[in-house]
C-alpha cells in the first residue's frame, strides 16, 4: 500500500482535517475501516483509517471527480466527523456533518425576524463585531490610521442604524476603506522563483478580480488564498448553524440567494477579519512559493492540491471562532420565541455545561498552525530566514555591498563631515553653572544605568551620532561628551541631582 506525503500525515491527523486532491478520489468502507484514495495519474495514495482512535473530524475533497459511498457518509456520521465537498476554485458544493433536531419555535422566530426586529439586532451585532476587527487590524497589523479611523466611524453608528439597509451601507463603506488599505501590498516569493512569478502576482492591487468585477476566479495569489480559507470558513459556519437547529439558507443580511446558504453568510462575517489577519501575517513574515499556485487559460490563479491540503488545517480555528456568533444569533431568535423563556443549547462552546462545573468559564483559544518557513533566496524548507548555503553566500553578499559602499568618495566625504561637525561642537560646548551636579561621576552612577530603558534608534537620535556607537553608550561600553549628558540624563527622567 502505498501512502503519500500529505495523507500520511493525517493518518492520526494533527488538527483532525484530512484533505483529499486529485482524479479518481474514493472513499469507502471496507470491513468497518474507512478507506480513503486519491492522487493523480500513478502517483496513488491509500489510507484505512479504523472507528476507533482516528483522531478525523473533517473530510475536506478538492474537486468532484470520484465516488463517496453512503457507507462511508454513515460511518462519518457515526464518528461524528463532518465532510465538506469544495470545487477546485474553493467553492463550497455540499457540507454534511452532526445536526440536532430541529425545534419548530426557533425556525419560526427564524423565519419572523424582520418582523420581530430580532434581524436589525442581530446585524448590529454582527457586522459591529466585523468593522470592530477591521478597524484594529488596519490601525495594528497595517498601520494604517486613517483607514482605521475611517472604518471606526462606520462602526460607531451601527448601534443606530434603523434598518438592514442602513447597515450593509455602512458594512459597504468599512470594506471599501479596508481593502483599499491593502492595495499594492507586495507578495514576496523566493529569488529563485521570481523568473517564474506573473508580474501581477507579486502584489495584492485589489480585492476584486479582474476577471468578474467580484472576489470570484482570484487573479493573484493572497487573493486566491483568501477565497479559499473563506470557502473553509463558510463550510464552518453552515455546519454550525445547522448544528443548532437553525435553517442555514433563510439569512438575514445576505438574503433569498438560491445558491448560497445565506445565514452561513452572515454569521461568518465577524471572523472574515480573523483570516485576513492569519494570512496578511504569513505573507508579511514567509514568501510563498511559485509551486504553490497555478494559472489558469483564462488568467485566473489556483491553489495546487499539497498547498490546499495545508491551508485545509486551518480548519479548527474557524470552527471555534465563529462558534460564539452562531449560538449569540440562536439566543437572540429564541429571545423572541415568548414566555416560554427557553434557554437555548450551547453545544458548540459548551459555555452553558462548563460555567455551571466552575462558575466561570473561558473559551479555549484555537490557534491556527503556523506558516511554513522556507529560505527567501531558494525556497527550500527551512527553519531560518536562509537554508545554510544561501545564507553564507548572501552574508558574503551584504559585507561586500556594505565595504563597498562605506569606501565610496560620497560615504567618505559625510564621514568626515560629520566626524568634523562633532569636534567643533565639543570645542565650542561650555559647562552650565546651573548643573554643576551633573559631573562624570553622577552621570557613571545616576544616568548610565537608567538607560538601559531607552532604544538604541531613540539614542541615536537624539545625540545625532551612529547607531554603533549610541549602542555602545546604551551599554556602558564608551562614555559620551559631557555635552551629551544633560540630554541624557532627560531621557531617563532626571532634571536635577538625585530627583526625577
């Protein structure tokens, strides 16, 4: 039996998603194990997985070319384990996974909720919820102030906000401001592909394809990572809301779309900003390689089988994320309901079962895993910015470049100027009578130490001189001009002898 890479890695799966890829997929049962194939042309893969001891709780299939018995769905469903079916532009086809019985009384408060006011505040909430986390994440991750205080603005008159209208009008706005603070954000590939790189690819230019006018049929890479976690998301969401008993088609933002669950939608809308922030960190710290994507005939770019298989793990944190915003939009339906006074199930965060074990409870956070390392020059796996040869030969590389340019007649001539500018001004400085106690002695004793606390760049500039040696005075290592002294001594908060 042969098993490839990325299934047999999941055959105790480390976050309970295994990811199939390629033509001919099957998945059955065969003497109560489950048996899963995939792959392309000869290059073929087998797994069995038994009931016992898994560890399964997502089936993700790329594609729709193979078979799934109705053996393998119940054995699935027996284990509760969920199956998600995604076309290979990220789609989602059909999720199935554990459901709850239906209670007439919640689906009815579902179906009334614009009637009942229970959908303006469920859109003030969520949406609030989403602009709340697009404003952070453009003011911390992009910095990005003004977008951010664009965005805040948005989010400040959702609480009045009459209607479902006025609501996406305002959602419209935030994300027009949010994804315009993206624009041009590059996308770094290693050195060794970037022959091989679209020029369009190695920036983000906009979240709206080229291709359709919408975020369908990605053109670039983030975009196309981006649709495809959302696809991972929205499956999440669905599974959730059906999980409470709620319908996953009757929504309330997105409404009356025959081709899209359309609550799934809604409820998803908080954690969006989660994935944007997940991947706008990977592409800031690791390159992305060119073996990871595709293009298509028609200029559109896809995600290969491998790369969507690790993606795919990103799973249980979106299913713990948007599990609070589908049981909030459930409390509030059944809030509805009448005297009844019902307190809806918690089966998704348990809230309900663990506060009434501790009188507190804290969800537990789910981390994404994180992004593969690979070296910036070749793009090899690796645990460090470089593999070990493109690392000596690229510090070989930034020495020479780094002599070379401090021997230009250019470099020379500042050096010296600058070097000048400082003796004249330590001929010209003259002790102050007003701060005779501040003498070589107190500065060693009082103000040295203290500025362990302040960074070398605040140092630097603040005295005027280079960074090695404002890194040798925030050391101990040299003793400045007692020019520098009094500066230094109000950097560390003193202004006279022995007091702050």
């Amino acid at each position: 039996m042969t098993i490839s890479a990325h299934l047999a890695s999941s055959v105790v799966p480390q976050h309970g998603v295994v990811t199939l890829f390629g033509y001919g997929i099957k998945v059955h049962v065969d003497r109560g194990h489950l048996t899963i194939e995939d792959g392309i042309g000869a290059a073929r893969s087998e797994v069995r997985l038994p009931r016992v001891r898994h560890g399964l709780r997502r089936l993700v299939v790329i594609g729709s070319d193979g078979i799934v018995s109705l053996a393998a769905l119940r054995w699935l469903s027996d284990q509760k384990a969920s199956f998600i079916l995604l076309e290979r532009n990220g789609c989602v086809i059909t999720v199935t996974g554990p459901v709850s019985p239906s209670d007439a009384r919640l689906r009815r408060a579902q179906a009334l909720a614009h009637q009942s006011g229970a959908a303006v505040q469920i859109a003030r909430e969520l949406i609030g919820r989403k602009l709340e986390a697009q404003e952070k994440l453009a003011r911390d991750r992009l910095n990005d102030f003004i977008t951010a205080e664009t965005i805040a603005r948005c989010r400040e008159a959702i609480p009045t906000a009459p209607t479902i209208d006025a609501i996406r009008l305002l959602e419209s706005r935030g994300a027009y401001a949010y994804w315009r603070a993206w624009s041009n954000l590059p996308i770094n590939f290693p050195k060794a592909d970037l022959r091989r790189v679209p020029d369009h690819w190695r920036a983000f230019q906009n979240r709206v394809s080229p291709l359709t006018g919408s975020p369908r049929l990605a053109a670039n890479p983030l975009n196309a990572m981006l649709n495809y976690v959302y696809s991972l998301l929205e499956a999440e969401t669905r599974l959730a809301v059906a999980a409470l008993g709620l319908d996953p088609g009757l929504g309330i933002l997105h409404m009356d779309a025959p081709v899209r669950d359309s609550l799934g939608c809604d409820v998803m809308e908080p954690v969006r900003p989660m994935v944007d922030a997940y991947l706008l960190d990977w592409i800031g710290r690791e390159t992305l390689r060119r073996e990871w994507f595709f293009e298509q005939r028609d200029g559109s770019c896809r995600l290969m089988g491998p790369f969507a298989a690790q993606l795919s793990q990103t799973v249980p944190t979106w299913a713990s994320a948007v599990a609070p915003f589908a049981e909030l939009v459930s409390r509030t339906l059944w809030a509805t309901v009448g005297k009844s006074g019902k307190q809806p199930p918690t089966p998704l965060t348990g809230d309900h079962r663990r506060a009434g074990r501790t009188g507190e409870h804290v969800r537990p956070v789910v981390f994404p895993p994180k992004p593969p390392k690979t070296c910036k020059i070749c793009g090899v796996p690796c645990e460090k910015t470089y593999c070990s040869s493109c690392g000596a030969a690229h510090s070989r590389e930034e020495f020479d470049k780094g002599r070379l340019a401090a021997q230009t007649p250019k470099s020379r001539a500042q050096r010296s100027a600058t070097q000048k500018e400082h003796v004249r001004a330590n001929r010209a400085w003259k002790p102050s009578e007003g701060f005779a106690w501040l003498d070589r002695k107190a500065y060693i004793n009082t103000i040295q130490p203290l500025l362990a606390s302040v960074t070398v760049p605040t140092l630097q500039s603040a005295l005027g001189i280079s960074e090695p040696y404002a890194a040798f005075i925030r050391s101990g290592t040299r003793v400045p001009h007692p020019r520098h002294w009094l500066t230094l001594a109000r950097l560390v908060g003193i202004s006279r002898a022995g007091g702050v």
